[in-house]
C-alpha cells in the first residue's frame, strides 16, 4: 500500500513540475517576444522621428535661404514670412519628438543643427526688419546658412548610424556626391 500511494505520488509530483517547467518556458517565450516586439517597435518609432526631422529641417534651411534671397530681390511679403514660420514650427515639433526618442548620440548632432538653424533664423529676422547685429549682411547669413547643410550631414549620419542602415558613413561625407539641397 505504501509503495503503491508512493507511486501514485510521485507520477502526480512529476507531472505537476513537467506542468510548471513547461509554463516557465512558455513564459519565458513570451517575455522574449514581447522584448523583440519592443525593439522593433522603437527602430520604426526612431526611424520615422528621423526621417521627419531630417525633411524638416532641410525644409526649415531651404525656407530660410529661399526667404534671404527674397529679402534682397524684392522685399519680404506676408506669405514668404508665413512659409518660413510654417517650416520653423514644423522643424521646432520634429526636434521636440527626437529629444524624447533620439539616443545622446544623435541628440548631440540634431542640437547643433537646430542651433545653427536658430541663429541663421535670427539673423534673417533681424535683417528683414532692417535692424542687424554689428557685422552682421545678407552674406554672413548666407554663408551660416550654407553651413547648416554640412551640419545636416553629420545628423544624417549619426541618425543612419544609429538605424544600422549605414555600413562606414561614406555617403554622409560633405561633398560625397551629395547636392546641398
């Protein structure tokens, strides 16, 4: 009798831990899953904050060129200066988003642009209204302006790099084939 309760007790222990080695595993599949449903989801989160920021901020330096060369062909109307403050706030929303989703490396590169797109922005104001800081032209900006494009570059690479999609940066070099606008 006691051998027989023995043998029905351990038939019933070892199903009972097969049952809870099994639900282990199982939970630990899921875990795994849900990580790797997690990664993905942050890339195409990152991807899509990027690809935004880096269109607007290209738009957001087309503006600001297009609107210099307004400025010294026929005089700024209110349409020009709605443009380009539309291309600022689109820019500003999109550096918002990547300070929440960018990883420092990339922050460090989008804050370099964002500030030089800043200061060519008041430099343009400043000059539209006829009130420049000392030394400050039409072609101080221009050239600033033009500056932001090399800037650009780098956040692109950092961005790419960060993505995996970019093997040694070759692409991103100034100069490498790469039309400033």
């Amino acid at each position: 009798m006691i051998i027989a309760v023995a043998g029905v007790a351990g038939t019933l222990g070892g199903s009972l831990l097969t049952q809870r080695g099994s639900e282990r595993t199982k939970l630990r599949e899921i875990e795994l899953v849900r990580g790797q449903e997690d990664i993905h989801e942050n890339r195409v989160l990152r991807r899509t904050c990027y690809v935004e920021l880096n269109r607007d901020a290209r738009q957001f330096t087309t503006a600001l060129n297009r609107h210099l060369h307004v400025l010294r062909e026929r005089g700024v109307e209110e349409a020009d200066r709605a443009a380009l403050e539309e291309a600022k706030a689109a820019h500003r929303d999109r550096y918002s988003e990547a300070q929440m989703i960018a990883p420092d490396e990339v922050l460090v590169r989008a804050s370099a642009v964002n500030q030089a797109l800043n200061k060519v922005y008041g430099q343009v104001k400043r000059l539209e209204r006829g009130e420049p800081d000392a030394g400050e032209t039409m072609e101080t900006a221009e050239r600033n302006g033009q500056g932001v494009w090399d800037k650009l570059r780098a956040m692109r690479a950092a961005m790419r790099h960060d993505l995996g999609v970019s093997s040694d940066g070759s692409l991103d070099r100034p100069g490498a084939g790469q039309h400033p606008f």
